[in-house]
C-alpha cells in the first residue's frame, strides 16, 4: 500500500516589506461586542500584550503593551496625537470617538515605522469613518434604574433603602454625501446622564474628641494614643532630638484653634456602632453622584483627485 502526504506552504499572507507587529479590531467587532460604559478604548483589552486598565475620563487611559511603561504610549485619532501631558505627569486623553463612529482600530505593538517616533511602548491608531454616496444613520440607549437592582449588603445591614439610581446613555451617528462623489460628511454625538450610586464607611470623630478630650482614644492594640503640646517643642542638646511635652490627662483644655472648631461642625456627627476599641468606622452613609458627559464630533471629507484627499475632524466634549 503507497500512501502519499502533499504539504503546500502558503505565504501570500505574510507582510514580505516590513517587520512590525500590529493587532487590529474588525469593524464586525467593534460593532457587535459589548463594551462597558460603551468606552471604546476597551477593545484594547482584546489586544495581546495589553495590561493595564481604561476608563472613560482624561487621566483613566493607563496602559503598557508587551511589558512597556504605561505613560509611553502614543494614542492617535485620525493620525493626530490624541494625548496630551496633565499637570499630574500622566498621559492625558482628550479625544473619546463613539463606538459606532469607529472605522478603525489598530496597535502597533512593535518595529513600527519612523514615523511613528514619539514613543517607546505602542502606538494605538483609531480612525474615524468617512461618509459615502448613501445616507447611514444609527441610534441608542442603554438604560439602567434602580428599580431593576438590588439593595446592597451595607445598606441592608444599616437598615437604609436604595436610593434612586438612573444611567441613561444614547446618542448616535449619521453620515452621507454632501456632494456626490465628492464631498461626505459624519456627526456622531453620544451623551451620559448618571446618578451614581456609592456607599461610605469611614471614620468621624467622636463626641470626647471634638471637645478636645483624647483620654478614650486608643490604638488597635489597645494602647492609648498620646498626644503632645506643639508649642512645646524643644530640642534636647543630649541627644540633638526635638521633644514635645504630652497634654496633661490627654486632654487639650486650652489653645484650640478658632478655625478648626469652626470647620469642625461641618464634620458629621458618628452614626454607626464603631470598633470598640478604635472607635474607627463609626459612619455610614449613601447617596448619588451626578456625572454628566456630552461629546460629539464632525468629519469632512473631500476627493480632490484620485490621488488625492484631504479631511478635518472636529471633537468636543464636556
């Protein structure tokens, strides 16, 4: 019996010209996946090498790729630098394109272009979509209600209701021709509209230190923590130290500031059942957080020849 295996090598999908490393998301998928928050630069997170995280603000955009540092990259939106540097030293982002506007979405990871010289991690190039000769336009919401959660463990232990919790996200796009065969144009605009739900445990002072008495306050050990006259201070020639001497009974019965008993009464008062020996984490509260977001954006694009096209983009967002 003669057997016979045939391998034949394809390489018609290799990139003979040139040696980078890139990692693209389809427009299928860019279309079809579910993002949290809708923040579009989540598909990063289907990107090898990816670490880091996103969200959907200026200074949330932290990311590394193949091990790199996380503010080395570059973000490109229609081949203009998206990023911009924060007075906190980080990579800003100020450009936030709408899923739907999305006709591009590629990193350049590694042994990229000259061109490509502003950076040592890599590079994330996002394009926006380009009108045609056919009129396209898509709408959203997402919506999400309190009447749809439930209350968490905190609050049911505390005894506190779910407060009202609303999440209305929409917008959309619509593009089409200006001049046919020349001239196409894209808006896109996507709104946020939030409550935010959060809850709160931390720690206030009790009503013995608020009058200045520190005789109950004591560390996780069960140690009184002592606390010291600042305008004692002294430097001690023995040992070149500066010493301070302890409030008598850890009691401060005289020389409390005017300003802070004045900021005092805006502290809250304990609500909650401490540790009983720190007394720490004696309130709870709950409540909402308005986050309000609006950005939209407008692209022309023009055919001048065959070998030629320009196009302007302008974003906003607030």
């Amino acid at each position: 019996m003669k057997q016979q295996i045939t391998v034949n090598a394809d390489v018609t999908g290799l990139d003979l010209t040139s040696s980078q490393i890139n990692s693209g998301v389809d427009n299928v998928s860019i279309g079809n996946l579910p993002l949290n928050t809708r923040e579009s630069y989540s598909l990063l997170e289907l990107v090898p090498g990816y670490s880091g995280s996103v969200g959907n603000s200026y200074n949330n955009v932290e990311y590394s790729i193949d091990g790199g540092n996380n503010e080395y990259g570059d973000i490109l939106v229609d081949g203009t630098p998206a990023g911009f540097p924060t007075v906190n030293g980080y990579q800003g982002v100020g450009v936030f394109p709408s899923v739907d506007a999305i006709g591009e979405f590629r990193l350049l990871s590694q042994d990229f272009p000259a061109e490509f010289g502003r950076t040592l991690d890599g590079i994330l190039n996002v394009v926006f979509k380009s009108g045609t000769n056919q009129f396209h336009g898509t709408a959203f919401e997402f919506i999400r209600n309190n009447d749809l959660d439930a209350n968490d463990f905190f609050s049911n232990q505390n005894g506190v209701s779910l407060p009202a919790f609303h999440r209305n996200q929409f917008g959309g796009i619509l593009d089409g021709p200006i001049y046919r065969n020349k001239t196409f144009f894209l808006v896109s605009t996507e709104l946020l509209r939030e409550n935010d739900f959060q809850s709160l445990t931390t720690t206030v002072p009790t009503d013995l230190q608020r009058a200045g008495d520190f005789s109950q306050t004591y560390a996780s050990n069960g140690n009184l923590i002592t606390i010291y006259d600042p305008n004692t201070t002294a430097l001690d020639p023995s040992t070149g130290n500066y010493t301070r001497t302890a409030y008598s009974g850890n009691k401060i019965t005289s020389g409390l500031s005017t300003v802070a008993q004045k900021v005092l009464k805006y502290y809250p008062e304990p609500n909650v059942t401490g540790n009983s020996v720190t007394n720490a984490n004696n309130y709870y509260a709950n409540g909402s957080v308005e986050n309000q977001t609006t950005s939209w954006d407008v692209r022309i694009d023009h055919i001048i020849s065959d070998r030629q096209k320009v196009f302007g983009r302008y974003s906003n967002r607030y």
